[in-house]
C-alpha cells in the first residue's frame, strides 16, 4: 500500500506496534507533566457537570492516557485493514476528538492553572500517536544509506 506520492502506508500490525510504544511514551509524559502541574500549584480537581468536586490523581491519568492511545491505535489499525485512505480518515478524527476533548477540562474548574493542565494532558496523547502514525507516511522521508544521493552534494 502506498500513498499517491509514492510512500508507503503502514500495515495494521505496524500501527499496533507504534501505538503500543505511543501509549507507553504517552502515559510517561502524561506522568510527568501531571506532576509538574502539581508541583506548580495546580490542585488538579474538577467538578465535572457541576457534580461534586473530586481529584485527579496521577494513577488514574497513566491508566486513562494508556487505553486512549490503545483504543486509537486500534482504531486506525482497523482503518487501515479497510481503507487504503485511513490515514486521512484517521487524521480527521484525531483532530476533531482531539479538540472536542481539550475543552472538557475548561468547563470542568474555575482553576487557571488546573483548566490548562488538564487541557495539555488530554492532547499530549493525541499528538504523541499522531506523530507515531504519521510521521513517516506525511513528512517527506529521508534516505540514511551510505551510498544515497543529497541534494546539493558535490561529486
């Protein structure tokens, strides 16, 4: 499989495997920002839809961050078994979920520092399986052979 510029597109059991090291690097950066969130003052509790007000605690954000990113990569797994335009399909929806997440933390505490926090720990791990997935099928590839051509290079 390959796009129209001639890159070749990921095989569902490749996905699988970026998503699984995106959930584990995800969930070690989740980790460490929650903790320098904290640690700058934020408390870290919500109240979500006007319920009463519990905390976030650091357990709780590795095992979400985790499922998140395996779910997604499961979903885009499935697409690309059943698309050869899943990436784009895949991107769109990561996006718009994407968005659709980050603001959920706003509505959720009258707390600056705590609202951002919470923000930046649900798209961290969008943007960390994005990158995963698409980093070799978007950006343009680099050839690292001893013998490849550079542009530019002198004969």
């Amino acid at each position: 499989m390959s796009t129209p510029t001639g890159r070749r597109l990921l095989t569902p059991k490749a996905v699988l495997v970026r998503g699984v090291v995106a959930a584990v690097l995800a969930t070690v950066l989740n980790m460490l920002l929650f903790v320098t969130f904290r640690g700058q003052g934020a408390s870290m509790e919500v109240a979500p839809f006007g319920g009463p007000a519990m905390a976030v605690v650091v357990s709780a954000v590795a095992v979400v961050t985790a499922v998140v990113v395996l779910v997604g990569a499961g979903i885009a797994a499935l697409l690309a078994r059943w698309s050869s335009r899943w990436v784009m399909l895949w991107a769109w929806a990561a996006v718009v979920i994407g968005i659709a997440t980050a603001l959920v933390p706003l509505s959720a505490t009258d707390e600056f520092g705590t609202a951002v926090g919470l923000a930046v720990l649900h798209i961290v791990p969008g943007a960390v399986l994005a990158v995963a997935l698409l980093r070799r099928t978007i950006l343009p590839r680099r050839d690292s052979g001893l013998g490849a051509e550079r542009p530019g290079a002198g004969a």
